[in-house]
C-alpha cells in the first residue's frame, strides 16, 4: 500500500530541527513564499532568519504536518519517535550514518521502529522541494521557482536533484524529492504519492538501485491509470556478466539488460543522460506520450533537414512522405524553386513573413504527424537581435493550432534555445527542444509510452526469489537437451556414449540415409575452445577413433548425433538470472556470430509470442530468417515456438534455474533444432 504523504509533501505547517543546516531550510521556505505555518526548534535560539523559535517539540503550537530533521543520528531517532507519537505529517531525515555505513543497520531498525507508521524520506537526503505550495524542506540552494502545474523529479542523489532545478531548459519543476537511503519510503513509493498530485504533468526518476520490483510495476500500473507518464535514468551496472560461469547468454544478458527490459515492460523509457532526460521531460508535459512514430521536420536549411534525417537512423523514427495532394497545398504557399518533403526545407523565401509562414507551416502540419518539429536556432542576444525571429515564433503557434498539430519548436544547439524563449513556448501550447539527438530520443521515448499504454497491461514479472540449494549442478548437454525436449524443443537424434565401442554402434544405429554425425565431449561448457567436439564425420570408424580421443582427453563420456542439415540461420536461446530482475529471457545471433555481432534483446518473464515475434523482428539477424540475398527463407515459426518453449522451461522451473543456453539454434526451411545446449539448477544434493 502506498503511504499517504500528502501532509508531508503538501504541508500546513513545517517543524524545523538543527543549527545551521535547519537554518538554510527556513531561509528557502522564505524565499519561496510558503504561507503556512514555520516552526524552527532550536533550545536557545528565539528566532531564525526574524521566524519565532520554539525551545522544544513540546512546546509546538500543534503537531506539524511536515518536519526536516537536521541534527546527529541519535538526536535523529529520538526526534522521529517523539514527531511519531504527537501525530505528525512525516519528517525529512539529512543525517547520515544509518543503513549507508557498516556500523548502521541497527541504527537504520531503531530509527524504523521510532517511525512507525509516520512516513519518513531519508535518512542520508536533503530532502523535498515542493514548487507548487512553496514548500522547501531544503537546506541549499536550489534552482527552481514556483509553478502552476509540472513535472516531478525524484532522485537517489541529492546533487543531481540540486543540479536539475539549476537547468536554464524551461522545464518547469513541479517537485523536485531525494530518497537517500529509502530506509522506509522507496523511490517508487515516492512516485505513486506524486501521481496523486493532479498537477503533475509527468515524472522523471534518477534510480541507483530497483530494491522492489512489484513497488515498480505498482508504480506504472498506477501511471497508466492516472495517464500521467514516467521516464527514468538507471545507473550502475549488474555482475551478472562478470559471475556467470557456463554460458554465451550470460555475456549478452550482463550489463543492464535486465534494467532495460524491465522497464521497458512497464513502459517506462530508460534514457542516456540528463539532458535527455529533462528534454523527454518537457515533451511530456506539453504533449504526453506520442501516438506513434511519424515525425515531421521543417527548417529553413538543407543542412539542418540532413541532420535530422541522418539522426532519426538511430530512433524508430519515420519521416512519412508526403501525398501528391498534400505536396501541392504546401507548394501553393512557397516559392516555385522549393522542393516539398519530408524532412522539408522550406528556404528563406517567406523568413520574417508571419502570415506566409503560418501558411506554410499549417500545410505541412496538417496531414496529421504525431510530433511536427520546426528548426528554430535563435542567435545570442548578447551580441545579435532576435527581431526577424518573431515571425516565426508567432507562425508556428498560430499554424499548430489551425492545423490541430502537436507541435515542437527544435534548437541544434541546446544553448540556442533561451529559457525565456522555452518558458514562452511551453505556454503557447509548443514543446521546446534542446538539441538534435536529445528532441529525437524524447520523442522515441514519448512513442514507447504511447505504445506501451495502448497495449494490454504486462503481467507481473517471474518472482525474482529463487529455492534454498547446498549446490549449483552443471547439466550436459544430453540431459539439458532431453529436458528441453520435454517441453517442445527440437533435437537432434543422438546417443550417449562411453566408450569408443559404444560410441561406434550409436553412429551403426544413427547412419541412416544422408546424415552426418558429431561426437561431443559431454560436460565441456564451451566445446569449440576445449577442442571437444568433432564434425561431419561419415563413418562408424571415425566415430570410433574421434571418440577414443576425446574420452581420452577429456576424461567423459560422448554424445554422438545426428548434423543437422539444411540450416540458414543460427540463433541463440537463453535464460540467466539477474540478483534484482529474477530470469531474463535472452535471443539474438548465435553461432560464431554471438560475440561479434551482440545482435540480442532481453525479455522479462512470462512473455507471450506477440512480444518475441516483435523483439525478433527488431533484430539486425531477422532479415537472415526472411531470406537474405537470394537464400530462402527460414522458419520463423519454430523460431518463435522455440523460444516460448524455452519460456515455458523457465517458468515451470523459476526457483530452481540459474542458467539456460541453447547455441546454436540451427533455423531450416522447416524447423529449428538445438545444436548444443547447457544449463546450471540449484540442487541440495551433494555436487562432486
């Protein structure tokens, strides 16, 4: 259940604890105008920046709803318990010292137990800006001012929180929150409490750490509900490639693909940087999340419409082309010489011409994109005049209103794009863009919110626990692949051997017809590299003798099977478990091509075939798997049958597998078949 937050997030009164740390804070309330009630505790001060102190909590005039707790780490509890019992809204808790330290975790209990229900945000955070009343439980300073209606921002860091309300971008601010050391209230707890504020616009988050993912995917189901969406940025990176010890998924898996795919099942975009970040931001506030992809770019420069089709190659973006009809009503507003497309050039023919650049802009506007984005770089008003630049300003708020357009007004140069000029833009109804690449990421991202709300709501992912075990066990290759098979996956036919003279009679019992045969050392996770497999062999003898080796190398037994024929494609299939995210489902090139291409994508778990057919589609390997160059095509279908069979495995053994690698998967014309496959389980049996 979410804790209620509004008294301490939207206070009447505010109680103000410490020395000169509890001072700064009083001097923000002041400056932000905070009509409510300042109460500064301090024992022998009577007053603080001209505000009446008070001597102890005591001797309040009534429980405050909000208290900002500047003292050491055992004053702290102390003042939290007491806050606790009188009533109070919540409290802000600046000192460190707690969960953060090697010595603090029976500090960190103390201070919970003292809290009880009240809510507390911290301990080790400055604290909460709230730009909309003008409550600042904030003892720096800060960058932001007060605000009808914005974005929130919630962050694990105090610094980034402090350096976003100093951005001269024009987004307005409407909270900005630290969550330190989340000792009671979780960065997404945070975030659900803001959703409930009607005038945030959207919300933005600064995550280190996903303590609790059900908190997360509660957060965006609440989102969605309210329409209000949410971007992040997630730093740190998982050891899950740096432990694993038996599989090419692993290796793809790693990093933050497990973050990615996360979120991105929730329909929270994760972005690059701040900047992207604080431009997503303002996109969102304007306009929301986008219905789709089709972008429109306009600029009086060839130059500039370059650059937005070359930086669109790295974004799910489309210029759609324009219609004969539609080429026509823009050319009937330009000069003859001007070749209409998209992105359109539209020359310097009608510049500092209101009314013809209204025209023009209404017409390419009006076929109906889901953002129509103008190339407007101002110069810099130190040293240049902005006067030939009103025309446009005034054209393209009057053209997206006639043409009913969400529009976006776009600088190449971030610093070209004033914050008067952003905070005028942003009211007319326009979104203001800094920079090329970061308006083309915000705008990918506003479409994969726009994608992922029209889409049926993801189920909650695989639980992330997994079952007690004494040991981790290897599977070879036979027995991973027969449990495989036990779920649908197709293998090659094949026999264990172990000896040379058993090996010998598999291949008399396999040769039929025009297959090829293979015998691999059983229990080597990456046979190639260990010289522990043979290929192509064509008689029972071969068989015998490679076996004899391999045994003899290897100290194993063999399995000899059939080569499968006829493969276009390899792919690779796998399952790892990530610390935080529970199994994460991997596919992408196999082969030799694993490595060299990291051509994958990630999907949580469950998963359903529309979301692996539209991950596989996405993949620079699918164009292999449709036919490439004259090859045939292969077959998708086992493709995608394989890979929800391995879905399936993985569900039906969540609390027990660690690990899953089946690489190569050889693609046919018809049907997919598991050249070699790997798999780690917990066990409590012994493991020798």
């Amino acid at each position: 259940m979410t804790p209620n937050l509004s008294r301490l997030l939207r206070p009447k009164s505010i109680a103000i604890f410490g020395g000169s740390w509890a001072a700064n804070v009083v001097e923000q309330c002041l400056k932000a105008g905070f009509d409510g009630e300042i109460w500064p505790v301090h024992p022998t001060r009577e007053t603080v920046h001209g505000v009446k102190a008070y001597p102890s909590l005591a001797a309040l005039p009534s429980p405050p709803d909000a208290a900002w707790i500047g003292v050491n780490r055992d004053a702290t509890i102390e003042i939290v318990r007491d806050l606790n019992a009188m009533g109070a809204g919540g409290a802000v808790c600046f000192a460190s010292g707690f969960r953060e330290t090697d010595d603090g975790a029976d500090r960190n209990a103390a201070l919970l137990d003292a809290a009880g229900e009240m809510p507390i945000i911290g301990p080790n955070c400055y604290g909460a800006l709230n730009y909309l009343d003008g409550a600042t439980l904030w003892p720096d300073q800060h960058g932001g001012k007060r605000v009808d209606s914005g974005v929130a921002i919630i962050t694990q860091s105090s610094n980034i929180a402090i350096n976003i309300t100093m951005q001269q971008r024009g987004l307005p601010v409407a909270y900005a929150l630290t969550a330190g050391n989340q000792a009671q209230i979780g960065l997404a707890d945070m975030a659900c409490a803001l959703l409930e504020d009607a005038r945030v616009t959207a919300i933005g988050l600064h995550i280190e750490g996903v303590g609790d993912t059900a908190a997360f995917e509660a957060l965006a189901a609440r989102a969605r509900e309210k329409n209000i969406p949410i971007v992040a940025i997630k730093v740190g990176r998982s050891d899950q490639a740096r432990t694993a010890t038996i599989s090419h998924t692993a290796s793809l898996a790693g990093s933050d693909a497990g973050s990615q795919a996360f979120f991105r099942r929730l329909g929270i975009p994760l972005l690059p940087s701040l900047p992207a970040l604080i431009e997503t931001l303002k996109l969102l506030h304007t306009h929301g999340p986008l219905k789709g992809r089709d972008m429109l770019s306009m600029s009086c420069s060839g130059g500039e419409a370059s650059l937005m089709a070359d930086s669109a190659l790295a974004h799910d973006l489309h210029f759609r082309p324009y219609k004969a009809h539609e080429k026509a009503a823009i050319s009937a507003t330009l000069n003859p010489m001007v070749t209409v497309a998209n992105p359109l050039d539209y020359h310097t023919f009608i510049w500092n011409d209101d009314k013809a650049m209204t025209a023009t802009f209404a017409a390419a506007m009006r076929p109906g994109f889901d953002l129509s984005m103008l190339i407007l770089d101002f110069p810099r008003a130190d040293r240049c005049s902005h006067e030939t630049w009103e025309p446009a300003v005034k054209a393209i708020a009057r053209a997206a209103k006639k043409a009913k357009a969400r529009a976006a007004v776009v600088a190449s140069l971030g610093e070209l794009l004033p914050e008067d000029r952003c905070e005028a833009f942003i009211a007319a109804g326009i979104a203001p863009l800094c920079g090329i690449d970061e308006a083309l990421l915000a705008a990918d991202a506003a479409a994969q919110i726009g994608e992922a709300w029209a889409a049926e709501p993801a189920e909650p992912i695989l639980p992330p626990t997994i079952a007690p075990a004494e040991n981790t066990l290897v599977l070879d290759e036979a027995e991973s692949k027969f449990r495989l098979s036990n779920f649908g996956i197709q293998v090659p036919a094949g026999r264990i051997a172990t000896t040379p003279q058993e090996a010998e009679r598999a291949a008399e019992e396999l040769r039929v017809g025009d297959y090829k045969l293979a015998v691999k050392a059983l229990g080597i996770a990456h046979k190639t590299e260990a010289d522990a497999v043979r290929l192509n062999l064509q008689s029972a003898a071969v068989v015998k003798n490679d076996a004899w080796v391999l045994i003899k190398n290897h100290q194993c037994d063999v399995l000899v099977e059939h080569m499968v024929i006829g493969g276009l494609v390899e792919i690779i299939i796998g399952v790892t478990r990530d610390p935080v995210y529970g199994l994460i489902l991997t596919f992408g090139a196999g082969g030799v091509l694993t490595e060299l291409l990291q051509d994958s994508v990630s999907l949580m778990l469950p998963t359903d075939e529309q979301a692996v057919s539209e991950a596989l589609a996405g993949l620079r390997i699918s164009k292999l798997l449709n036919g490439y160059r004259g090859n045939p095509p292969a077959d998708r279908w086992a493709v995608i049958d394989a890979i929800m069979a391995v879905a399936r495995f993985a569900a039906a053994y969540s609390a027990t597998l660690e690990e899953l690698d089946i690489n190569p998967l050889i693609v046919c014309q018809q049907g997919a078949f598991a050249a070699d496959a790997l798999m780690k389980i917990r066990t409590r049996k012994p493991h020798y």
